[in-house]
C-alpha cells in the first residue's frame, strides 16, 4: 500500500543563525514538521492582526501525526476505551496516520470517550481522577500541541515554568530560593480546589480565540473538551474542565491562567507558578494582602476557587510553606513529609520481606528510584534527611536477610553487626548520604 508523501516543511535554520545563544527561544522549541522558517519568524515579529488564520492543514499533515505518534510512543501510556495500546496502534502506523490525516482534512473525525481512574494522592487517602484518552486522540492532541503551543508561549509570563518548554520544577525552585534570600519573606500560598475540573470552557474558548481564528481548529480544541467521561459503568459530558492526563490539558491550563500571570507581572508583584501551583512572594504582609485581594477577584471573575483553608499569607521566617515537593522556612528547604512518604511507599513495595528476588536484584530496583529522587531533592539543606532515610532503607534490607536466616520481625540487635552498613554499600546500595556529601564537594568546586 502507497501513498505520496507530502512536501517537506523547510527545516529552522539554526546553522545560520549567530549561535544557538543567540535565538529566539522559540528557534529551539518549535517543531520542524509544522513550523517553517517563514512561519517562525512571523510568529517572532508578529503576525498581521494578531491572529493566526488555516492551521488546520498543519494538523493533519501527516508528517506532524507522525512525529506526534513518536511523542506519545515515547510516554507509552494505558490504553482508552478502546483498549489499543502503543503497541498496537504502532504495527500499523502508515494507515493508522493516513486514516487519522483523512479524517481530520474531511472534518469527520470525533474523539472517543475519556476512561477515567482513580489515583492515590501521595501522603493522603484522597484519590485524584485521571483522564486516558484513547492512543488516536492522544496522538491528534499531540498534533494539535506541536501546531499551537508557539503560538501561546510566544507570550507567556516569564515566570510561569510547568508544561512549558526548556522549564521545569527546578528552575521554579531556583527563583522562589533567589526570592526568599532577596527579602521577599511574605508569601501568599495559594490553592486553586480541582482546578482542571472547573476550567469554564466558554471562558477559555474565548481566550484561544484572541489568537487563533482557525475555527475547524477550535472546535476541534472543544470536541476534546467536551468528550464523555467514562468511569466504571457511569458516562457524562464535562460542562467544564480539561481532563488531567489528556496531551492537551497542560497548555490549555497555562493559557488559561496567563492572564492572572500577566496581572500579577504588571502590578509588579513577584509570582511563581507551576501549573496550578504557586506562591506569590512580597516584602511586607500589607503587600501579601493586597496581592491576595487581587488574585481572589481574579479567580472569581475566572470562574475558579481557591481552597478556603489551603490558601493563606506565610511570614516565612516563622512558619514554612509548601511548594513543588519542597517545604521552605526562612533560607532553608526540606523534603515535605508527602514527598517523604512518596518515596518510602515506593521503597516498601521494593522490600518486601517475602520477596524471592535476590539482594543484588532488590538493590538494582531500589537503585532506580533512589537516584531519581535524590536527583530532586539533593538541594536540601538538611543532611539528616539523607541520613534517616539511608538508616531506614538498610534496616527493612536486614528485615528480608532476617526472614531468610529464619527470624522473625524486623531487623535489629546483632543484626547491625552481622550486616554492617558497608555490607550493603560493597553490593552497590546507592546511599543518598555518600550522594549528598559528593554533590556538595562538587559545588565548592
């Protein structure tokens, strides 16, 4: 089976350019099977009127399907409602994209309906619901993401950092550190309650309409919007929200929010934000107050709510304030106790005392997990935290040695003799102490 393959966008010219340094981040970001050479740099100057016009075309071309097949590919996922996996929707890619590309262009294509599941919330015994569109809509979101997302970055505020390309937590961390040590020791943490939930979809329509005037492309955008959840034997249309966990919903949350953004940056009040999450910092509580006032009338008109009780104004010289996994008072920050329970949840399931796996496959699991955390978390300013989690994890490893010298309950006692802490180092347990301690030589450096 054949079929002509389309024209080849010219590819952004970045050998041309004066250095990488010197690009337009956009340059970098955007994606060669959509955006020309032509096209990026209107988007840089600004295009006429301020409204991009036929982007559907570079939806359904067939070379952006592909590369976003390969995006959602590279996450794998669980299967939606029709139950085709990666996997399977991979082994026959070519008429997979071309039917996707037809349906698309001859404006018949509908989205299937969201699976919905339940995940626990780390630290709690509350549950947050997550959206799994089906392989074929994640790839035509993908798809639609590649084509739209410069269009909106181009202006987004500076320090928005989550879903965001070449951004990332840490960078959002870096500046609430720079900020606190700046003086600025007031903060307002602030809540939005279900915030993916409750996105109003005219509202936000409306505010994708300011810069796309493609309406094939925006009734597309609403045709996910309003796909019918599924969840267990229940089914409804959403008269709000975009699901978490659809490829969609983490660019549409910022667009939605960057007026809020632009808000605070105009007023000249330091924010940081990282999808819903953020924390406004000023010098004195009067300012906090006032740029609480601020944010309260916003999220009213936005049709939002910030938690009653979650949110709140933090002398963080007194008291400390959670943000992004971290927990900051004064000049220091800590693992928060949820992300310390996270990782010792992950642990457990790792050390079983039943477990038959041997120690060495054990210490290669728990390996893993250990270095992805610590590769967070290693900026912590208490050392003691390395030091209690090393103790705990050796001493659920002398629990399963223990059980298999046929002894009961945990390990201790002459445990601690007969499997000496450099007996798990010598199998190449991974000790954030040893990590920490290297990681702070090299920054002196």
């Amino acid at each position: 089976m054949t079929r002509r393959t389309e024209d080849t966008p010219a590819a952004v010219p970045l050998a041309q350019q004066a250095g990488a340094a010197d690009l337009h981040p956009l340059w970098m970001t955007a994606k060669p099977c959509v955006w020309t050479t032509r096209m990026l740099t209107t988007l840089i100057t600004g295009v006429e009127g301020g409204k991009w016009f036929r982007l559907i075309d570079k939806v359904f071309s067939e070379r952006n399907l592909f590369t976003a097949f390969q995006q959602v590919a590279k996450n794998d996922g669980a299967p939606g409602v029709d139950h085709v996996s990666v996997t399977e929707f991979g082994q026959q890619i070519p008429e997979n994209i071309w039917q996707l590309a037809d349906s698309l262009k001859a404006d018949t294509y509908r989205p299937s309906a969201i699976r919905r599941v339940h995940i626990p919330k780390p630290g709690t015994n509350e549950t947050r619901p997550l959206g799994i569109p089906t392989v074929r809509d994640r790839i035509v979101q993908a798809a639609l993401v590649n084509v739209i997302e410069p269009i909106f970055e181009r202006d987004f505020a500076e320090h928005s950092y989550g879903f965001r390309p070449r951004r990332g937590c840490k960078d959002a961390l870096r500046r609430v550190d720079h900020l606190l040590k700046a003086g600025f020791v007031h903060v307002v943490d602030a809540d939005l309650k279900a915030y993916f939930d409750s996105i109003p979809h005219d509202q936000l329509l409306a505010r994708l309409k300011t810069k796309i005037a493609d309406g094939r492309v925006l009734s597309l955008i609403e045709s996910f919007l309003t796909a019918g959840i599924l969840d267990g034997m229940d089914e409804w249309t959403p008269a709000s929200g975009a699901p978490q966990g659809a490829v969609l919903s983490p660019l549409l949350s910022n667009v939605y929010l960057d007026p809020l953004d632009h808000l605070l940056a105009d007023a000249g009040i330091e924010m940081v934000r990282y999808a819903d999450d953020f924390v406004v910092l000023c010098h004195t509580r009067e300012a906090a107050e006032a740029a609480l006032l601020m944010i309260q009338s916003w999220v009213a008109d936005a049709g939002l709510t910030l938690h009653p009780t979650k949110t709140r104004i933090v002398d963080s010289r007194q008291e400390s304030f959670a943000f992004l996994g971290f927990e900051f008072r004064g000049e220091q920050h800590w693992p928060r106790k949820k992300s310390l329970q996270k990782l010792k949840d992950s642990l457990r399931s790792k050390t079983k005392r039943t477990s038959g796996e041997s120690l060495q496959c054990v210490i290669v699991q728990l390996n893993q997990t250990l270095r992805g955390w610590f590769g967070y978390f290693q900026h912590s300013s208490y050392r003691s935290v390395f030091q209690d989690l090393d103790q705990w994890l050796r001493g659920r490893l002398r629990s399963i040695l223990r059980k298999r010298r046929g002894g009961r309950g945990r390990g201790r006692g002459n445990d601690h003799h007969r499997w000496r802490n450099r007996y798990f180092a010598d199998l190449g347990l991974f000790s954030l102490v040893a990590a920490h301690a290297s990681a702070c030589q090299s920054s002196r450096r």
